[in-house]
C-alpha cells in the first residue's frame, strides 16, 4: 500500500489529521502555552469580569465579551502559528549533479597516487537587491539553501527566511507563519494590559466602598493575583513585540540579527520602513513547497555519478590497445637491431676506406695534419642520417683517421731518415 509524505517524512516533525496539521518535535509545550493564556482568562472572566456587570451595569457584559473574543482570536493565532507549514524547503533525494567537482587526493592505499574524490562547494554566491549574498550547501537536505535560510536543528528541516524555533508554540518561525506569530505574540501584550487595566478598576470600585486599599485587596485577591501576573508577562511579550517591530522596520530575523549584528554587513534585503511592513503584512503568503498529505511518488532510479576513471581502471579500459602497443615495440626493436648492425657494418667500411685513401708523402701527411681531414661523400652522408642516439658521428669519425693518419706519416718519416743515413 502507498504510503503518504507525512508517513516519510525525514524530519522531526509531529502530525495530526493526517498530515493536514504539523508540529514540531517539542509540540508538548504548547500546552503549557494554553494553559498560561486560558487559565488567568478563565479567572477574570469568572471572578472579575462578573462582578464588574454590576458596578458598571450598562458596559459590564462588553467587558466580559472582548476578554472572550480577544482570547479566542490569540488562540486561533497561536494555532495558525504552530499548526501550519513555516516554510520547510523539501529535501532533495540526491546531491545537485550539476554543482560536481572533482578533486584530486593522495591516497595512502593507492601508494600515493592522486585519486579524484567527490566534491561539493561549500559556499556559492547570489546576487539579491544588487548584493552578493553567500548560500551555503545543507549536507542533510542535500541543496544549497536559498537566501535567509537556515537548518533547524531542533526541527531537522531547512526553513525559508528562518526567524527563530520559538518552544513556546513548538515551532519554527519562518515565511509561511511569521506574520501570524508577530501577531499573536502583540495580541497577547494587548490581552495582558485589556486584563490588567480590568483587575486594577475592580479594585478602585473596591477601595471606593471600602474606603482602604487593604480592605480592597483582601475583598478581591485573585485581581491583585491577575495584575501581578499581566505586569510579569507583559515584560516577556511586551519585550517581545518591541523587539520584533524594530526588526519589520529593517527588514531583518532573529537569526540574523544575532548572527551578523558585530559584522556591520550592509543588509541587502532592507526596502525602506514603510516597504518592510508592507512586506511582511500586505504579500501574500506563498504556498507550501510540501502537500503532506498526498502520496509517495517512487522516484526511478538514477545511475550514479560518472567519476574520474582511476589509473587502475584506464590500464583495464585499455587491455587491447596496450598489447598492440607492445607489439608495435617488438617490431620496432627489431628494426632498430637491424639499423644498428647496418651501421657497424658501414663504420667498418668507413674506416678500411680512410686507410687506403692516406697521403703517399709527407707533404701531404702534414697537410692533412694541419687541417681538417677530408671525409669522403659517403662519411658525411651517412654522418647525417645517424641518429638512436648512438655516438659514431661525424666527429668520432674524424678522430679516428686523424691519429691513423699520424702514425703512418711518423712510420714514414722513420724510414726516410735512415735511408739518408746509410
């Protein structure tokens, strides 16, 4: 039987009415949220608000309705905030083909050889607004998140324009609910001062018969209780509000006002104040990258990525061509052993010629001695077209009839001498 995305789902998501709700991991807390929201409602409500009808008879029941009303409108804003998709980027099933690059590693199993291994930048650069801003690659997901997104740790999810992971609603902050948790948290500010201001005008009715603010308290605890509570939360959502208001005004998150707030970067996605409110309040919001609810397609399989072929695997590829390579050596060498005999041969030759062709006087002999030998054709021929490698150039040749030419002139030179003396 198929099996739905939300069955699949890799991150630490909670999910309810199949897939049509999502949470986050640590979605208990949410009832502790409840619990600190309906429980002081439920005590003005009950203690105050009730006996406020009949000290103010003809606006009494319109206080004890808007505590209601604006207690069921923070609800449904903290559920929009905490039920619903922030803005999870869908994770892909296999690396970005087209960001491969290959690296070359020494590898010590390979004695030392340079194997290519499989890369990924780390890093790649986009232009927004007219400024280079830096993506980074999630190893998790497997994509380069796109700008203002972050990897929620608590979730196991890259979200879009991740703000924070709030564990007051058990969830992440981002795109898709960021409106809704601004607004539920400033509605909640206005609900703590509507219940303070409530409590403290009980008490003034109080103190106004009883004539001492003592007796006034002790008549009516639970409003000091409710004023003590209202002023304590208001610095936590109060503080809260304050701060997410200046951070609509430029335009920047949670995220990265803690993060980059020392690096002073020039904030590429600041529109001016007036365009940041509307931003946020007046787009709309984008639809969810994920249908939770729908079924699991079965992706073909894909081959895995061609690597660089390794020396090893180039030698195996090339079997056939490497033998006829041999074989073309063999026949080589054969003729290079042919050339070489060839040549002794005709060395031999060379050297038989030049001691026939010797001057017959000495005039000639010392001729030949002051200057550079005469090669016959043949020598310079052969002189020319030497090559291997091997040293029997014209040079050594030269050489060679040189000191034969010497000693037959001193022989000659010997014998002339003692046929003058006898």
């Amino acid at each position: 039987m198929a099996k739905r995305v939300y069955q699949v789902w890799k991150g630490s998501n909670k999910f309810l009415f199949g897939g049509r709700l999502i949470f986050g991991p640590d979605a208990k807390s949410l009832v502790v949220t409840l619990l600190l929201i309906l429980v002081p409602v439920v005590l003005f409500c009950t203690l105050v608000a009730s006996n406020l009808l009949d000290e103010i008879p003809d606006g009494g029941s319109a206080i004890l309705v808007v505590a209601i009303v604006f207690t069921i409108y923070v609800l449904v804003l903290l559920l929009c905030t905490s039920a619903r998709d922030p803005g999870i980027i869908p994770r892909n099933s296999h690396p970005p083909e087209e960001e491969f690059c290959y690296e070359s590693s020494a590898s010590a199993e390979a004695g030392g050889r340079q194997t290519p291994s499989l890369q990924f930048p780390r890093t790649k650069e986009v232009i927004v607004n007219g400024y280079p801003v830096r993506v980074k690659y999630c190893d998790t997901c497997m994509l380069y998140r796109p700008p203002r997104c972050s990897h929620c740790s608590i979730c196991n999810n890259c979200v879009e324009r991740f703000d924070h992971h709030c564990p007051w609603v058990g969830q992440c902050i981002g795109m898709r609910n960021y409106r809704y948790f601004f607004l539920f948290v400033s509605s909640s500010t206005l609900l703590c001062i509507f219940v303070f201001a409530m409590s403290a005008l009980h008490i003034k009715f109080l103190f106004d018969d009883k004539g001492n603010v003592w007796k006034a308290m002790r008549e009516s605890p639970i409003s000091v209780v409710l004023m003590g509570y209202c002023f304590i939360s208001l610095w936590f959502v109060g503080g809260l509000t304050g701060f997410h208001l200046y951070l609509i005004g430029t335009n920047q998150t949670t995220y990265e006002n803690f993060r980059y707030r020392a690096d002073n970067r020039i904030n590429a996605y600041d529109l001016g104040c007036l365009k940041n409110f509307l931003e946020v309040f007046c787009t709309k919001i984008k639809p969810s990258r994920n249908d939770f609810h729908a079924y699991v397609r079965e992706e073909p399989l894909r081959p895995p990525p061609r690597m660089v072929p390794t020396l090893e695997e180039e030698a195996d590829d090339s079997g056939g061509d490497r033998r006829a390579k041999v074989e073309d050596d063999l026949e080589i060498g054969d003729d290079l052993l042919k050339i070489s005999q060839r040549r002794n041969f005709e060395v031999e030759e060379i050297r038989s010629r030049g001691s026939e062709s010797l001057p017959r006087n000495s005039s000639e002999a010392e001729l030949g001695l002051g200057s550079e030998p005469q090669q016959p054709a043949g020598i310079r021929s052969e002189t020319r077209h030497s090559s291997w490698g091997r040293r029997s150039g014209n040079l050594e040749i030269s050489t060679e009839i040189l000191a034969m030419n010497s000693t037959v002139t001193e022989n000659r030179n010997h014998n002339t001498r003692k046929e003058e003396h006898q």
